[in-house]
C-alpha cells in the first residue's frame, strides 16, 4: 500500500494572476506537534510523494539564506506579541467575540445554496472558482477501482477507499460571504445529542454578558416562557431511541484511515527491483546493481604540463604522459600538480586575452610552487564528458600539491580599480569555489595570484573563509571540520554544506549542480542525471548516503513562510533538524519533485460535517446513574404513581359504596323486627359489620394512595428540573473517546465548537499549545502552561480577518482542526483544507504531522503536502 505525499502546496496554475516561476519554494507544509501516542491507523507501507512546487503567497517573507527575515513579517509563533494572552480564562470571554451559528433555519435555504436529496450534507454552496469542465482526471483507488471526472477538489473516502468531492463546512460569515473557493461549502451543524440542545434552548439567550435593567427582565421572561415548553418537549422525546444517543465505537476507537496507493514508479529506489526501468523479466539477482556508487577518480585525466620552452602549459593527458620515455623514472605515476581555481566572470572563456592572461598566471603559480603541471577547467575537461569531470572535481582536488587561485576585475568592476578582498568574494559567489576550498590540502596555504601583480597573496586556509566568502561563519565552520579542529557529525557536515552551496547561485551547469556540488564532499556518489531537478538530485544523494534520514528529517519541518526553499533547514518552531527523529523512511524519487515514504501513520480528516463522539468514564458515578434513571423512568414513575393513586382512589369508593349497602341492609333489618317480637337487643348480633375489614382496606387504599402521590410528585419534580438534570447527565470529563478528526474552516470560539459537538460548553476542548504556528499559550498563576484563544493575539486575528475578505482562490486560508482524541482544537493556515494527517516523526515529546491535501492532475496525482499541524 502506498500514499503519495506532495511536498509542496498546490499550484494554482488554473488561476491567474500567475505569480514568477524562478524562485523554487519550500514545501508549505503545515507540520503540528501532537502528543505521542495518539491513536493512529497504519498501512504496511505508505508512499508518500513530496513535491517542490511554486507556492503562491500574497506577501513573501523570506527570500533568501543571507536576507533575514523581520519580526513583523515572520510566521514564526514565538515573535508574536502576546501580551493580551496574559490575562485569565474569564477575562478572554469577554474580548473574544461569539457569533451564534444560523444551523439549519438560517443556512438551509439560502439562495447561494443547492439541494441535494440523496448525497450528504444536503445543502451546499458551489464552489467560486470551479475546476475547467473539460479537463478530467483518472484515479485508481486502492481496491483498483477506477474513476474518471472533473479535477475539482476530492478526498478519499475512508469507509471504501472511493474519491469523493470535497466538501468543506464553514462559519457563517464564511458562508454567507464571497465564494472564493475551488472546493464546495456547507455550513455547520450541530450534532450533539437533540435532548441536550433541547436543555440548553431555555438559558441560550443568558450567555450574552451584561445587560440593562430592562433586558435582564426581559431575559427571565423569556427564561421563564422557553422553560415548561422545554420540560414539555424534553419528556416527550427523551425515551424516542436515537435523540439520545452519543455516538458509536468505530475503528477500535482509532482514526479513520487514509486508504491511499500509489500504483506508479519512481525514478530510482532503494529497493531496484522497484524502478520502472528495470528490463523486461528481469529478475532481482540479474539487477545486482548496488545503489551507492562511488564513481571516484585517482587522478585526472588530463593536465596541463610546463616545458622549459614554453610559456604556457600544454593539455597532456596523463596516460600520455607516463608512456612518455622521459617519464619512465616516475613508474607510472601521476606527476604532482597545482590546482587552478578562477572563475569565468572574471576569465571569459571567449575572450582570447582573458584566456591567455589565465594560463600565463597559472603557469607563474606553478612554477614558483616548484611544479610542472597545471589543472585548470578551461583546458583539462573532457569536452565529450564534461558532465562527469564537473562533478569530480572534488577528486582532483584532494588529489592536488596545492591551490592557487587567479582572481582579476570583473565585468563588474569596469569602473575601477577593485580590492583584493572584493575580487576573492566575486569568486567565492562561484557554486564550485567552495569544495575546492574545503578538499584542498591544508599542509600549504592557498596562494592567490592577481592580474596585474607581480607576487603572490599566500593566505592560510583557515583564514580563506573571512576574504572569500560573505558566509564566513558557516564556511569556516566546514573548513574547520576539514582541517579536524571542529567535528562535526554527519548530519551537520550535510546540513550546514547544503546551506552553504544552496548559498551560492553562480557556476550553475545543472539544475542538481547544488547538490552535485555536495556529493563531491560525501563519499557515494550515484549517477548524474541531467533531467533532475534540484531536489530530486539531492534526494537521489541521500538516498545513496548515510546521511542520517535528512530528507525525512525536511520533511518534518514547517517553514517560517511560504516562499522558503525546500533545502532550509529553518524551522517555524526554532527547533534543530538533528532534534527530529524520524518515524518513517524515504523509499525512492519519483517525478516532479517527490519522493515514496514508507511506514508513515495517516488518517482522514472529516470536513462535510461534525460527527457524534462515543466517550467511555472509567468510573459509573452514582449521582449521573440515579440522575439517568430518574429522566427515563420520569414517565413509568407517573404512570405507576396514577395508576396506584387511581387504584387507591377507586378502594375507597368502593369501601364507600359496600358500607352504604351495609347500612341499607342493617336499616331495613331493624325496620323488620318491629313487626316481630324480637326485641332490638335481641336483633343486634344479626347486624352485618364489616369494621374491621373496613379498616384494613382503607390502610391499603392509602397506601397505595400514598406511594402513588410519591411516584407523581417524583415525576413532576424531575419533569419541571429535566433541563438542569439532562445537562448534569452529559457533563463531566471523559476517560475515553473515539479519536475522530474534524476540520471546518475559519474561525470560531471554543465554547461554541464546544456546543456543537457535546452540547454545551463543559471545559472538555482546549486550545492546542504548539500546534501549529498560530497557535497562543501562557503561563498561569501556577507557573503552568495553558493554550489560549490565537485571536488574543492582534496579528493571528488580522489574518483570521484578512482570511475572510480574500478574493482569490489560491490565498492563504484560515482552517480549524478538532481533534477528539487529545482533545484539543488548533487553528491553522492553508491554501486548501488538508484531506489526511501523516506522522512523519517525533520531536519533544510531542510528533510531526504533515497536513496533506488530494491533488488530482494528471502529472502528480496523489497528495499535496499542505500546510500546518505540529
């Protein structure tokens, strides 16, 4: 199974305005920090493809190594200005405004809104800005189901693996606003169980701070209306089965998946096997090609060698050299030679004089250096094979006496006369200069011979950093390493050597030449090859080299803007790229710009709608189980409590009506006597008397009489308190709950997210710490941490905001994510909302989540790394 994960952004190429195409970009990845052991789902292997695209941004912030970049302009999260933050929980109530969302009576039928009778949700808004109609896209889902369609904006379902349409949920301002998107809305709905959001309807309007003498009247007037038709309602619905329900258990209590394979090839694995250049039928012992090669040389192959007679060097190849007779006496070895460094902005390599003024220096160095031969580019590299004699020059200087270097005035400085440190930094902006610099010998110092000079400048080469370069401190610090005074470990050799040579923009021949550049300094070197981009030659390096997963390591980290380059190793959260472990591992390159990640978590995040969230208490409290049975028994309670009181009423009735009888029947027995001569005392023992009985029964009568009053009374009591009860029912804390990701976009406050989930605000959510680069904390009374509302701070509000006037499609986008298994909520940026999550690596104690969004053209189809979530 495989995931392919762009590194980048989308580009919006479908829009205009197009922005320049010559500043490569850094992957706009949000990366968020989540707390390790989140409940995640696993395939057995994710591909995931990281592509380096152009990202749009309104206002770039970086635009280079040497540039920095400014408080007011950096997305970093520290540099914002959180002295509001500083106040209580109770304080940011009331400057956080609270909107109340329309639900379905004020968003359903709406005239920017279209019915759907069978799909789900059944009302949205078409997209602003939909996908050209007559451009369509193929998919291949992971069960091998293909699909054909419009390439408009799609997720992967994560019950049958399907694409479906995206659909995203907005706040009402958003939905009600411009429809600038290239994906549908739908507006928010609350699912918390019906009988909860009937409880909380009376008290709804009392949560909108203070008020006048007059509407607090007319609050508890209303309170007081609102109050027995939600007693009503409340007890007619609360034993209908569903209204009440929670939620169910899916998954084992894990995420949804992210069911995405990835069916093509790469242009070079780990694993060969995999390649799709592999021939036909080849099996794995037939391609027993190893995928670190060194490709070194011993020697050069050519060098200009000095006669006695001749002024210049003449090109030699060496092998001519030794079966030369008079070389026998060196048995076949390569004389020793100068390496000459220079740079063509200085020496035109079609200006004959230039060309001349070169070798002549170069043969004054070589002579006073006690030599006989000269390397120089211009004349010793293959014309047929310049590609590869560019790229192991580092070999011939590691094999060099030594280093010379010519420098003259430029076309730059046709003005005047240069410095010597000026002309020696006009060189050092060469790609290359810096290799040769670092493998040159350090037993001698580097001489630098000028044009127009008599003598040489000898300069020690652990001095060379501060006269050649602008990037002193980092050069010295490789050349240091080179010379052993510093160590450094392999991953910082490659992490500080990258940002050097990416620092560097002249001398390019290849768009890898950076990284080719870099691959002279490691010691496997695989095959150049010239349709690589930047980053594909430099993920091709690593793969053949221990590098400690570096490109893994990028990968988790979240630029400080949109426009960095993808070799930065700056990072939004100030955090070290050696301080990230990786938790899953590149498999190969592939085109455009990605690369197969294996072994990465993923899972779906669920943006049509909120979901019903089942919970588990690790404790059944006695007070929530009297509570539950009181609300469902209410009604048998009253029933039993009549039917006993109407039982009890109708003994005593009867026992009325039986004593009635009696007296009758003893009345006319009396009235008989007289005419007999029976006298009165004679006839009293017939009397019927039923006193006795009598009695027992109206002691049952009342009884029954009293436990029926009891049983109503019970009844009418928890109907009359059946809000305030339903409310304790579904409040406290949970021990458990299934992990489910949602994703709306804009920006709504905790308490109202709150609502729409569980009901009510019961303190449950919490603003994300460190997840993501807006995300806000403080410090409380207990010198504890606590996250707050982002907006607390006036320059993430300003982007939530300018989130909500934007007009184009490819701006940058306000997005929250809920995360019921951590239980936190964290506000984020992004061009489009990210279908899935992957766990990258670990950092911190918490991990490194990529964001990634579908992308369905046809020359990267997979997924778009976006932006976010740490």
């Amino acid at each position: 199974m495989s995931d392919h994960i762009s590194r980048e952004q989308q580009e919006a190429s479908t829009y205009s305005p197009q922005p320049p195409s010559s500043t490569p970009a850094r992957s706009v990845t949000t990366i968020s920090r989540v707390p390790i052991g989140g409940k995640m789902n696993s395939q057995p292997k994710v591909h995931a493809s990281v592509s380096v695209a152009e990202v749009r941004s309104p206002a770039p912030t970086y635009t280079g190594y040497d540039e920095p970049v400014s408080k007011s302009q950096s997305y970093d999260m520290l540099d914002a200005d959180l002295e509001v933050a500083q106040e209580k929980d109770n304080a940011h109530d009331s400057f956080i405004p609270k909107a109340p969302l329309r639900g379905y009576l004020g968003n359903f039928f709406t005239k920017t809104s279209k019915y759907r009778a069978i799909q789900s949700p059944h009302s949205v808004q078409e997209a602003g800005w939909p996908s050209n109609s007559e451009s369509t896209f193929r998919h291949q889902d992971s069960l091998g189901r293909l699909y054909k369609g419009s390439s408009d904006d799609r997720f992967l379902n994560p019950i049958d693996g399907s694409v479906k349409e995206l659909v995203v949920q907005c706040t009402d301002v958003l939905y009600w606003g411009p429809k600038n998107t290239t994906y549908k809305r739908t507006f928010i709905r609350n699912v918390s169980p019906k009988t909860l959001q009937l409880a909380n309807w009376p008290t709804s309007h009392l949560n909108d701070g203070p008020k006048s003498k007059s509407a607090a009247f007319m609050a508890k007037l209303f309170l007081a209306v609102k109050w027995p038709v939600t007693c009503f309602a409340l007890n007619h619905l609360i034993g209908i089965p569903g209204v009440a329900s929670t939620g169910t258990v899916l998954n084992h209590g894990n995420y949804d998946p992210f069911p995405y394979r990835y069916w093509g090839y790469c242009k070079v694995t780990r694993n060969r096997v995999e390649e799709g250049t592999n021939p036909s039928g080849a099996s794995p012992q037939d391609i027993n090609i190893p995928a670190a090669r060194s490709n070194r040389i011993l020697e050069p192959i050519t060098l200009c060698i000095i006669k006695e007679d001749e002024p210049y060097g003449r090109p030699t190849l060496v092998s001519d050299w030794k079966n030369d007779i008079e070389n026998q006496h060196h048995h076949g070895k390569c004389p020793e030679y100068l390496f000459i460094a220079y740079t063509a902005e200085q020496f035109s390599h079609s200006n004959a004089h230039d060309v001349a003024e070169l070798h002549s220096l170069a043969t004054r160095a070589t002579r006073d250096a006690g030599l006989t031969a000269y390397w120089v580019g211009l004349s010793c590299m293959q014309p047929d094979n310049v590609e590869d004699d560019v790229f192991r020059i580092s070999d011939i200087v590691r094999g060099a006496h030594s280093m010379a270097v010519i420098i003259g005035p430029g076309t730059r400085d046709a003005q005047g006369q240069p410095s010597v440190k000026s002309m020696l930094q006009e060189w050092g902006e060469r790609l290359w200069t810096l290799p040769e610099a670092l493998l040159v010998t350090s037993n001698k110092p580097i001489s630098v011979y000028r044009r127009g000079y008599q003598g040489p400048l000898l300069i020690p080469k652990n001095q060379f950093a501060g006269m050649a370069w602008a990037d002193s401190v980092t050069a010295r610090d490789l050349i240091d390493h080179y010379e052993g005074n510093l160590t450094l470990s392999r991953l910082e050799l490659v992490t500080i050597a990258m940002q050097a040579l990416f620092a560097r923009k002249r001398g390019e021949y290849l768009p890898g030449d950076h990284s080719y550049a870099l691959m002279g300094l490691l010691r496997s070197r695989p095959k150049i090859d010239s349709t690589d981009t930047s980053f594909q030659a430099f993920a091709r390096l690593s793969l053949a080299n221990d590098s400690d997963m570096l490109i893994e390591r990028l990968m988790c980290l979240l630029p400080q803007s949109p426009t960095q380059h993808w070799s930065s190793v700056s990072d939004a959260y100030g955090v070290n790229v050696w301080d990230i472990y990786p938790t899953c591992q590149i498999a190969g390159v592939c085109s455009n710009d990605t690369v197969l990640v294996d072994g990465a978590f993923g899972a779906t995040i669920h943006w049509d709608k909120f979901r019903k969230v089942a919970s588990t208490r690790r404790v059944r409290s006695w007070k929530r189980l009297a509570v539950q049975t009181m609300l469902h028994g209410a009604p048998y309670f009253f029933l039993i409590g009549m039917l006993f009181f109407q039982s009890a009423w109708n003994a005593v009735s009867v026992l009325r009506g039986v004593i009635k009888i009696i007296d009758e029947i003893n009345n006319i027995w009396d009235a008989m006597v007289k005419y007999t001569p029976l006298t009165q005392e004679d006839a009293a023992p017939h009397h019927l008397d039923i006193g006795s009985a009598a009695r027992r029964l109206l002691h049952w009568a009342l009884l029954l009489g009293s436990v029926g009053f009891i049983l109503v009374g019970t009844a009418c009591v928890v109907f009359v308190s059946s809000p305030y009860l339903t409310r304790l029912l579904y409040g406290g804390k949970f021990w458990g709950t299934q992990a489910w990701l949602f994703g709306f976009e804009g920006y709504l406050d905790i308490e109202t997210i709150e609502s729409q989930i569980f009901g009510a605000k019961m303190r449950r959510l919490r603003w994300s710490l460190y997840g993501s680069s807006l995300s806000r904390h403080r410090k409380n009374e207990f010198e504890e941490s606590v996250g707050v509302d982002p907006i607390t701070d006036p320059v993430v509000r300003q982007k939530v905001e300018d989130a909500i006037t934007n007009t184009r499609p490819d701006a940058m986008r306000i997005f929250t994510l809920v995360d019921t298994n951590t239980m936190t909520v964290t506000m984020f940026e992004a061009v489009k909302p990210p279908v899935a999550l992957l766990l990258c690596g670990a950092e911190g104690g918490m991990q490194r989540a990529v964001a990634c969004s579908y992308d369905s053209r046809k020359d990267v189809e997979g997924v778009k790394i976006q932006v976010w979530y740490k």
